[in-house]
C-alpha cells in the first residue's frame, strides 16, 4: 500500500490552510484599520477641555457661549466638539438631539457624557452624542466621522463641558426704547436671557444660538414648551403656531399658548426667528395674565444685528 506523503504543516486539510489564511487576513486588517486610526490630542476652548484626533487641519471659535473645536483630515475624517448657550432646563429630549444634530433620520439611544443624560445618533455618515449640561447652561454637540477618526464614545470619555465657571451671557438681542414702549422696564439678565416687565406682561429674550432653529411650523410647535420652561412658567400647552414675521424682518414661526406661573394661569406668545446676517437663531415669549394671547409687538422690538 502506498503511503501518502506528510506535508510539511503536519496532516492539516486544504481547507483548514485557507480559513486559517483568511482569519490571518482578518485579523491583520483589523490591526491596520487600528492603526490607521489617528492619536488623540488635548484641545480647549470656551471653557471646554476634549481630545480630538490630531488631524492636520484645524479649526474652531474660542467663545464660552457659542463656540466648537474641529479636527479634519481633508480626506473624510473628522471630528467636532460645538456649543451654545442654553438655558431650557432638564436633559435634552431625542426630539430637540436630533433638531441640534440635524440628524432626523438617525437612530437613537440614550447616554452619558460627564455625568449627564446624552441622546446618541448614529446614521451611515457617523454618529453624534447631544447633551444638554446644567452647570454651564449649554447645549452640546460631539460628531465624529469617518474612517480615520475615533468612536464617539471614546472621545465622549475625554470631554469636559463645565470645566470652567462660564461667564459669557452670550448674543442676547438689544431692545429698541422706542419700539418697546414706555410701559416696559428692565428687570433682570439671567444664564442666556434678559427680561422686561410692564404692568400687566413680561417680556424674555434668549441669546442667540448657531443651531439653524425649526424647521417648520410643526417642528416649532414641539420646541416651544422648552423654551416656555426657560422663561420660569410650567404646564405649557401649545395652542396654535404659524409663520409670522420676525423683529427687523427676518423670518419667523409665532407660537401661542397658555401656562401656569405660581399656580397662575397665563397666556404667552413665544417667536423663532433665524438671523440672517448673525446665521443664529433667537428665541423670545411674552406672557400675561389676561384671556387672551398677549400682544407680539414686544417681541418685535428686538434688535439681533446692528
């Protein structure tokens, strides 16, 4: 009987060979794919601290209350850390992460970043992790894409959004007198606002924000109770919204409702409206006590741009 002759890998099969060259293949492109992927590096701004991939081109706006950190290798890669100043109170909602991301497609989880809730957005292009942070009233946003750059949670474990006490009050509107009106006066600045009083209204206006605001009318109608919240009412109740003009004729969304301040019932009006020659979005209420929506006009004296 003739015997075969052993080959020099012992009696292993044709077959084993190749699955055992393919999982070498694998594993050896999983390796190089680690490799390809750029080291992290220490980058601050506005009070913010995060790595970044060290990827050569560079960007940012050192501003505490409206500014990001962006790293980019011009080949796809990416990553970017932004903020504005925010002062709608509790953890972002999925609806207002995906409104900031501008991701309405992506599929969501929830998360954590520096020790608040965070809504995850991850989509064909990358992912995005929005979080709103309570110590510095602001709203963040961490994006990172493609091939070259880090998992988005691992530069989330990097990142400090209140590593600074924040001072800036941000891009509140200024108030034209004499469209205001003689009946209103000042009565405080607050983390993102300030805010008028007449006899028988209040007046709000938000600092500016880089986000492009809603989209349509819908859209506002879903944001409005946040905002209603930052003024200091509770219970808000979306009535009615349209398109409205906004102050110095840029364009709006008017929404009206009612609320509860104190165990009060009130009325409010509250308008979006995106700047044009700023590329920011303001927000602004007015709210009274009487039965009916109280007049717009208030919220027309603003002035975003000189």
């Amino acid at each position: 009987m003739a015997v075969p002759k052993r080959n020099q890998d012992g009696n292993a099969s044709p077959r084993a060979h190749a699955h055992a060259s393919k999982s070498a293949m694998l594993l050896a492109a999983l390796f190089m794919a680690q490799g390809c992927r750029e080291k992290l590096e220490p980058a601050s701004a506005g009070g913010v601290q995060v790595l970044l991939p060290a990827f050569a081109g560079k960007s940012g706006k050192d501003d505490a209350a409206s500014g990001y950190l962006e790293r980019a290798d011009g080949r796809g890669s990416r990553a970017v850390i932004a903020w504005d100043v925010d002062p709608r109170p509790g953890p972002v909602t999925e609806s207002e992460a995906r409104a900031a991301a501008g991701r309405p497609d992506a599929e969501a989880t929830a998360a954590q970043v520096s020790g608040h809730p965070a809504i995850l957005l991850r989509g064909m292009k990358g992912a995005t992790l929005v979080w709103r942070c309570d110590k510095s009233a602001r709203l963040f946003r961490l994006a990172s894409e493609g091939p070259r750059s880090r998992e988005v949670a691992e530069l989330a474990a990097h990142a400090r959004c209140h590593a600074e006490r924040l001072v800036s009050n941000g891009e509140v509107p200024a108030v034209a007198t004499a469209a205001l009106g003689a009946s209103f006066r000042f009565a405080n600045r607050g983390r993102g606002s300030i805010s008028y009083v007449s006899d028988d209204a209040v007046l709000t206006l938000f600092a500016g924000q880089s986000l492009s605001g809603p989209r349509d009318v819908e859209a506002a109608r879903q944001e409005a109770p946040a905002w209603i919240a930052a003024a200091g009412l509770a219970d808000a109740q979306v009535q009615s919204a349209e398109l409205a003009p906004g102050p110095q004729s840029h364009p709006g969304i008017e929404v009206q409702g009612a609320a509860v301040l104190q165990g009060r019932p009130v009325r409010w009006t509250l308008l979006f409206w995106r700047c044009l020659q700023r590329q920011k979005t303001f927000a602004g209420v007015v709210f009274g006590s009487g039965e009916h929506p109280p007049d717009p006009s208030p919220l027309l004296a603003a002035r975003c741009h000189g």
